[in-house]
C-alpha cells in the first residue's frame, strides 16, 4: 500500500508521530504509529510555517509509545530533492497475521 501526507505537526508531551490502521479482509488486524529520525523532524521544523511553532517538546526516547515500539518503527526518509521543502521519501514494511 502507498500513501502520501504531509509531515506530522507535534503536540506536547508526545514525539512526532503518524497513526495508522491496516484492515485485511475489511477486519481492523493492526493499530499502531509510526516514527521519525531525530535529524529529520529538526530539519523539518526549520521550514516554513513549521517554523513558528518551534521544535517539540518531546523526544523519541522520552515518548512511552515510542519506547514501547523502538526504532523499528521509524519510517526511514530521503530527501526527494536538494532542499528540505522538496519533501521526503520513505518505505517501512509492516507484517501482520490477518487472522
């Protein structure tokens, strides 16, 4: 499955994160989030309206969701051009029994 979205804004006492479902078979077999490297949520909030809001007050190792997944939850991300405001790319494989 693919996706496209925007980069996740942040909220206090919680490290950025997506949230995500998968269905098989029109069942819910998975809920979960998924995180991102340091280096990129600091690259991301240096830009644009990101900006005014700083950066968040929570970190991957200070966030209990977080800790509980580990870093096998962090989508890896390239840039998709020279800049920041180019955006990202990013693949993570996600295995689910769906019965």
């Amino acid at each position: 499955m693919r996706f496209e979205t925007i980069f996740p804004g942040w909220y206090g006492g919680r490290t950025p994160h997506i949230h995500m479902k998968v269905f098989a078979g029109g069942d819910e077999v998975h809920t979960g989030q998924v995180f991102f490297r340091p280096a990129t949520f600091s690259a991301v909030y240096r830009q644009g309206v990101y900006a005014s809001r700083g950066q968040q007050d929570t970190s991957n190792g200070d966030d209990s969701i977080y800790r509980e997944a580990g870093s096998r939850a962090i989508v890896p991300l390239s840039r998709k051009g020279a800049k920041v405001s180019a955006g990202f790319a990013g693949t993570l494989a996600i295995g689910v029994n769906p019965y």
